[in-house]
C-alpha cells in the first residue's frame, strides 16, 4: 500500500501546485518605502491655479501609514500666501494653509520660506517657528507638522490628517500642489518626495507599466512641396504572458506634456493581431479637410488614464485655452468632432485571445511647432479565467512525482527572489 500512499501524495502536491500557479503568487512585504522624483517649478504669483507636480507610482499593495513629505528649494516671501495640499485615490490632505492668518482681511504671517521643509506628524509648529520674526526673518529648513488654516483649525498643528491615507492602495499618481494666494510675493521650488509605510504585493496579471518614454516628435514642413511632416512617436511593450483577455481596461500615460493638444493623435495598437484603438484623436478639430483647423488649443501637463468609463477629455480641455493646462485624471478616449471621422474603435476589439506580442504607443504630431515628452506608459487587461479543464492531471506516475517536486522547488525559489525585492529603504 505504500506506494500507492505516496502516489496519493503526489498527486495532491501537484494539484495544489497548479492551483497556485493558476492563481498566480500573492506573496507581499511590508516596508518603509520613499518615492522621489517630484519636478518643482515656479508658484504662480496669486492664482488659485497654482504649481502641481506629480509622483506616478508604479508599486501595487496598501499603505498601512502616510509618514513624511517634504520639499527641496522652497522658497517664498512672506508665507502666510501660501498653502500646500497632497492628493492621492480622491483623498486631499493639507500639509499648511495660510499660516498665521487670523481673518479674511489677514495676509499672515510675513516670514519667509528659503530651505527645504519636510512635513510629518512629529514635526514643529508652523506658527511658533514663524512667529514675530517679520518680513526680514526666513523660517529655517527643518521638519514641520501638517497646520490647519488659521481661520478653521485654530493656531495648533493639524490632527492626523495623514491617516486619511491608511489603508488606500498605494499605486497612482500622488499630486503636490502649492498656491499663493495673494499678489505681489513670488516663490518656487526644486522638487519632492514622500515617505510612507506599506504592504507591497506583486503586480497583479494583466498589468504592464514598463513602457518607456521620450521625447515627443514634432511635425516639420517640407518647403520644397509646402506639405506637412507628421512627427511621430513609437514605444514598445513586449508581453510574454500567454493569457486570453476577457477585458481591456485601460491605457495609462505618465508624465504627458505637449502644448496644442489638437495636434495629436495618439493610439495603442497589438502588432501581432492587427488591432489599433484610439485613444485621441485631433482632440477639438472640427474639420479633418481644413489645414488650418488645429483643434483644441489646451495643454496636456500630467497623467491620464483612459477607460471606457471615463469622463470627458475634450470637455475638460474646453475649459481653457492656450495657457490652460488639462488636469491629471481619467478619461474616456476621445475622437475630434468631425462626425466623417466617425467614433473612436472601442476597447472591446482587444479581447484578444493571447494577450503576447508587442503593443505600441504612437503619439502623432500633425502641426508642426509644438513640443512635448513622455516619462512612461503602462495599460492594463483582465485575463480570462481559464476553463476547468486547463488544470487536468496527466495519468500519475513517478514522472508527476518530479514535475511536483521540481513546481514546488520554483515556487520556492520566486518566494527568496520576491523577500529579495522587499523594496526597503
């Protein structure tokens, strides 16, 4: 009876293991984890439009807690016309607003900012370090904790308005934004980062966010004919998975920026299969025949996600104008409104039955006169779960006694690979 005992055994072994594989590795770690690379710039002198930078992270899994923030460069005459926000998964935190006002005909406190500041619970009290020093006096670099507006959250530092942040996923785009909000001081800054704790898992199947970046192509003039060049970007992800897609849901560009958007077309497209989408497509044009109709004159600045069920990009770029700048989101993919162009191809034709082979990213520039770049590209699909009959065992023998050794021994080896990536700082 003992051999057929450890048959038993083999087989169930390797049972389990193909379902794990199945099901993919959930294995996940937590950590300390500070992300960088936030662009600064200069703060625009009394406008509630602001400076917003922001930091795309790519890590899946949970915070458990938000613990610091803090700004390189910072600098500004008089900061009671300031306020800082931190945004992330529709949670807005402020880190300080208007130090030191005390009315709505208050400017503030009249200190000054000329350091690096980082911002957490532990930190010292806004007011107490600008406190008296007048117009001449520069609030040393240091660490602060988050402060209310005078006006609403009285003269002591914030609760843990951090907290908000508990328990949110930790991939997306984190947004710092500072406003002035008086006329006549002006400031900057150089960049940011953040620290926070968290429970970093595995990328989930059917998510790529590797594709590369660059610098956008501008159209050109040809001035021998008269005729217009279009510029033309490409960027390449090669899966190798092997999954069928029951959905596609999204496409998402990092760190976007060109002026004159109506220049663009841009759309994801599967070489293997043939298949291309839309994405935008002259974003406002009216008239494809018109050479001189360049659709919409908004900017792109930021990072978009496009879904089905996004919102509007062309109502949101029909806020503004040349100096308008459309807001970071999600949106629907948008075709020009030039009904002979017809509608944008939906996400359904990426059902693909394998989702291996190499998608592209083509960003095309019509007009010429118009820069831009791009930090990164991912897009995400939903694999299709496999029918029961994909995980049929072969008759049992000492050959599937190896196969579960040998799936064992590999799962073992990706959980040392994966403890070795914890991502710790």
């Amino acid at each position: 009876m003992r051999p057929h005992v450890r048959s038993r055994l083999a087989a169930g072994t390797l049972l389990l293991a193909a379902t794990l594989l199945a099901l993919g590795s959930s294995l996940s770690a937590q950590a300390q984890i500070t992300y960088s690379g936030g662009v600064g710039g200069q703060i625009e002198d009394g406008s509630t439009k602001g400076y917003s930078s922001t930091i795309d992270v790519l890590d899946f899994g949970t915070i458990t807690s938000f613990n610091s923030i803090t700004i390189t460069g910072l600098q500004h005459s008089w900061v009671g016309d300031l306020s800082a926000t931190l945004e992330h998964d529709g949670i807005t935190v402020d880190l300080f607003d208007r130090i030191g006002r005390t009315g709505s005909g208050s400017y503030g406190d009249s200190s000054n900012l000329n350091g690096t500041y980082t911002i957490a619970l532990d930190g010292l009290n806004w007011l107490t370090a600008a406190s008296g020093g007048g117009d001449t006096y520069t609030i040393p670099s240091g660490t602060y904790a988050p402060f209310p507006n005078s006006l609403t959250g009285g003269s002591s530092p914030a609760t843990d308005t951090f907290a908000s942040f508990a328990g949110r996923q930790l991939g997306g785009a984190w947004t710092l934004k500072i406003t002035d909000h008086e006329l006549g001081d002006t400031g900057s800054f150089t960049g940011w980062h953040f620290n926070t704790t968290a429970t970093v898992a595995p990328p989930p199947k059917g998510v790529y966010n590797n594709g590369p970046g660059g610098t956008l192509v501008d159209a050109t003039l040809d001035i021998a004919t008269g005729n217009i060049i279009p510029g033309v970007f490409t960027s390449d992800i090669v899966v190798t998975d092997k999954f069928a897609i029951s959905s596609f849901n999204s496409v998402n560009l990092r760190g976007f920026f060109h002026t004159l958007a109506g220049d663009l077309t841009i759309q994801l497209s599967h070489l293997e299969s043939g298949t291309t989408v839309d994405l935008v497509n002259r974003l406002g044009q009216t008239n494809g025949a018109d050479p001189f109709d360049f659709g919409d004159d908004s900017n792109f600045g930021g990072t978009y996600t496009f879904t089905e069920a996004g919102s509007s990009l062309l109502d949101e770029a029909q806020l503004g104008n040349t100096s308008y700048t459309m807001t970071s989101g999600t949106y629907a993919r948008s075709s020009h409104s030039d009904p002979a162009y017809g509608n944008p191809l939906d996400f359904s034709n990426l059902a693909l039955d394998s989702i291996e082979g190499t998608w592209r990213l083509t960003i095309t520039d019509y007009s010429p006169g118009d820069f831009g770049s791009l930090s990164g590209w991912g897009f995400a699909a939903t694999a299709a779960i496999p029918e029961p009959s994909t995980l049929t065992l072969f008759p049992l023998g000492l050959a599937f006694a190896a196969a579960g050794y040998g799936i064992r021994r590999s799962r073992r080896a990706r959980t040392v690979s994966q403890k070795g990536t914890a991502h710790e700082v």
